[in-house]
C-alpha cells in the first residue's frame, strides 16, 4: 500500500476496475446556427458570423433549424435511440463567451433517449441520451499557462461559435477501460461521418469528450465519486486523461483519502488539474425556455428521416469484406468515412484492390472525405490502363484533395498539367535492357528464380526516368525476357 506522501498518480491500478461514462459533444453541420440565420462555419475572421440572436440582445426571438433536428434525430436512431417529444429549457450559468448568461439546451426531455452503441469487437455501451443545445463562443486568454485564465493578462472573445448546434451524446457507464474509451469514440464519429452529421474533427473542436471517470474495487458492482475531465481533443488525449485520473483516484483511496467530484482539466504536462467542483442540475436553475415552443416530431417526420439515412459503419464493414478488403482495412476505411467514396468508386467499376490501397494509404489527407466517388474511379482506371504509375496516381491523388470540390479535381487534367503520360512501349524495353545489360551477376539471380532481386532492375529503370515508369510493366518486361 502507498505512503500517503505518495504522488496518487504513480499509484499501481490493482484489485481496481475503471467505470467510464462519455459525454461527446458534435456540431452538426448545418449551414446556418440553432436558433438564427448566421452562418455556422469555423475558420472565419473573429466576431464575423453573429446577429442579435447570437448575442442574446434585448427583443431578439430565436427561430429553430429545422435541419439541425433532422439530424439529431438521424444520429438518435443510428444510436437505437427513441425519439421523443422534447423540451428547450434554459440552462443558466455565467460565461464570458456566453453573452445572454445562459444556454439554451434540453434538459429533462430530450430528443433521443435510451440507445446503445455496439462497439467492434467490444461490448455494448449504452446510450442515456443525445440532447439539442447551442454551443458557447470561444474564449482565448493571453499570457496565461496552457491557454488557461490563471495567470492571464487579457482574454479575447470570438462569438462567432455562439449559437452552433450540438447535439450531445451522453453514455451510460458501461466503458471499462481508455482503449474501449477510445474505440466507443471512434465508432461514433464513423456513424456520424456516414450519416453526414458532422465533419467531427477533433482537431477543430467539432467534436468534444468529457469524460466522467470513477474507480471501484474489482468485481464490486458499485458507482463512486467521479470526476469530470473536460474538453479532450484528441483520442490520444482521451486515453491519456483517463488512465492518469483512474491512478489519480486509486491512489487516494489506497492512502485513505477521497476523491471529490468536481470538474478537471487535461493538461500538457500529462496531469489533470482541478477546474471547479461538479455542478448539479439544481445549480443551472433550469426552467423551460419561454420562446420556444415543445418539440414533437411526427411519426411520419421520423420514417422520413429513417429511410434517407445512408448506410451505417458495420453494414459499410460488411460491404467492403465482401468485396475483399480485409478487417482491418475496412476499418481504417470507415474510421476516415471514405466508406461511400471507395464503395461509390468500385462500383463504377473501378478495380478494388486499388481503391482499398489508395484509401488506407493515401488518403489520410484533409479533403479526401470530399473526394468525387467517380473521380476516384476515373483516377484508378488511369493507373491499371497504365497511364499512370502507381507513384504518378499518388501524386494527381494528392492534389485532387487539395482542389475538391469542384472540377479542378479532375485526376485527368491534373496529370496532363504535371505532364504524367505513358512512356513508350520501346523506350521502356531498351531502359529495362539496359539495367540488364548492367547488372549481369543481378540478372544470373534473377534467372535462376531469386525474384527479390527484380528490385535492382525496377530502381535503375525508374532513375533512369525519374519515377516516371510503371513498376509493374518493368517487372512484365523482366518475366518475359527471363523466360526466352
């Protein structure tokens, strides 16, 4: 047992079981805010995208989008969640990026209710409920640690994220571990990629956890005091949070102490760090919002929305296994939601093998999501025909995700402005005997059936043509003339 000196966080998880309870939070994508006809884009210049609504400015009445229920209601039932008739309340609490001094959210009713989530190769997490409410703006404080307000000479304040739809998504606390932690997350952000209602990048905060995190004896069955590590950005984060707050906690209770509930913050220094003991919902002195009316979607609404949502990760998985991706491919594939765009591709004829590759190797790029399904295809038809190298099509696929959308990403009239085109069949043979002629012990190897050895010749052809040549023809060329 440790000292009570000890640093909690060093303390050594045994006889202890982690109990894991995800808040993620998504802005869906809609084109104007929750409640006003702002635009709801990220990126744009500080204090730009904002109206009276945004504000919270006297006589100013907010007008539901009706989008953004469209898609909260996709999402609840991609989750198996029950839509429900729901309520706007007001959730009341001082912000300086908040400028009416309170959220509009849903609190007691809301929109999707008791789901679940079937994580791949895990178990199942249940789902409390997924909830419509506005985002905050951003505050950013200057000279402080961290970005974080102690210690901080000034702060500036952006609205221009006032005002974006969320839906937040609230789990049960069926999650055991942060590599489950991690896997739930990235399950979920591949069903809202597919469905659209999200661009759900980390990064950008678009997609946000809070992690509510507890201990227990092993076998227990019990829920104790947890704590609330916020605003994790990064799967990578999420992990790290969770298992520096399990040894957090095990180390006090392992010292005779307690912990107490109340919020943190995940720090660059590998640590958390009290932010402010955990409110309750008495603290928020919710009320129903006066200007909104209830929200009761039809059942007619629901099917409508059922039957236009595309097709979910583990039917995308199926998919692609069926046509010969392996596992873990399919996984990559649907985890980046390039799911419909190889799928899209394939079936225009487009050969697979080639789609899967370029997918998982060269598509973790920003943009690729946006690609065309049949400006892949057309790009993977002009590497089998061979009019392009392997080494070429990477190239054009490079700067097609920087053009998307639109027609610059033509793969086409992207090769001809790099000048990509087939070499000639008899220039390529003399090349290949030439390396031949100048490899001789090399072509001994080769002949007598060390095939490794083909490297030498395909390293001397493509510096001879400055990557320009296809591999596979060179190596077509050598088999021919191995066996004459």
């Amino acid at each position: 047992m440790p000292a009570a000196h000890q640093d909690p966080a060093q303390a050594t998880p045994t006889d202890w079981e982690i109990v894991i309870g995800l808040e993620v939070h998504v802005e869906l994508a809609t084109d104007t805010k929750l409640f006003s006809a702002a635009p709801s884009r990220f990126g744009d210049e500080p204090n730009t995208n904002v109206t009276p609504v945004c504000l919270g400015l006297p006589g100013s009445l907010p007008v539901l989008n009706r989008r953004a229920v469209e898609l909260a209601m996709a999402v609840g039932l991609a989750l198996n969640c029950e839509i429900r008739p729901s309520v706007f309340h007001r959730k009341n609490y001082f912000y300086p990026d908040m400028p009416k001094d309170y959220q509009v959210s849903q609190y007691d009713q809301p929109i999707c209710s008791d789901g679940w989530l079937d994580v791949p190769g895990g178990n199942r997490v249940g789902i409390e409920r997924a909830h419509l409410e506005e985002d905050a703006g951003k505050t950013t404080h200057l000279g402080g640690a961290d970005g974080r307000i102690h210690g901080a000479v000034g702060a500036l304040v952006d609205y221009n994220r006032a005002g974006t739809p969320l839906l937040e998504i609230v789990s049960r606390p069926d999650i055991g571990s942060a590599a489950e932690a991690s896997a739930y997350v990235t399950e979920l952000r591949a069903i809202l990629l597919a469905l659209g209602a999200s661009d759900a990048r980390l990064e950008e905060g678009s997609l946000r956890v809070d992690a509510n995190i507890s201990v227990r004896p092993a076998g227990s069955g019990e829920l104790r005091t947890r704590c609330e590590v916020k605003n994790l950005n990064s799967l990578r984060s999420l992990r790290n949070a969770i298992d520096h707050e399990a040894r957090r906690h095990i180390g006090l209770y392992e010292a005779g102490e307690l912990p107490i509930q109340e919020t943190r913050h995940w720090s660059t220094d590998g640590r958390t760090h009290s932010l402010r003991s955990k409110e309750e919902a008495d603290d928020y002195r919710y009320f129903p919002e006066p200007d909104l009316v209830p929200l009761a979607p039809d059942p007619d609404w629901i099917s409508r929305v059922r039957a236009a949502m595309p097709a979910l990760p583990a039917a995308q998985r199926e998919r692609l296994g069926a046509l010969g991706a392996d596992a873990n491919d399919a996984q990559v594939i649907v985890s980046r939601g390039l799911a419909a765009l190889v799928l899209g591709a394939v079936e225009t004829g487009a050969d697979v093998h080639r789609c899967v590759t370029h997918a998982v190797q060269n598509l973790a790029l920003d943009g690729a999501e946006l690609l065309d399904a049949a400006q892949l295809a057309s790009l993977v038809q002009m590497e089998t025909s061979s009019q392009l190298t392997a080494t070429q099509a990477k190239t054009v696929l490079g700067i097609m995700c920087e053009r998307v959308p639109g027609a610059g990403a033509e793969p086409g009239a992207i090769a001809a402005e790099l000048g990509f085109e087939a070499m000639d069949s008899g220039e390529l043979e003399t090349l290949v005997d030439q390396a031949i002629a100048e490899n001789p012990e090399a072509w001994e190897k080769f002949c007598a059936g060390e095939s490794k050895v083909a490297g030498v010749f395909v390293g001397a052809v493509m510096k001879a043509t400055r990557g320009q040549a296809d591999g596979k023809a060179v190596n077509r060329l050598l088999a021919q003339r191995r066996e004459t």
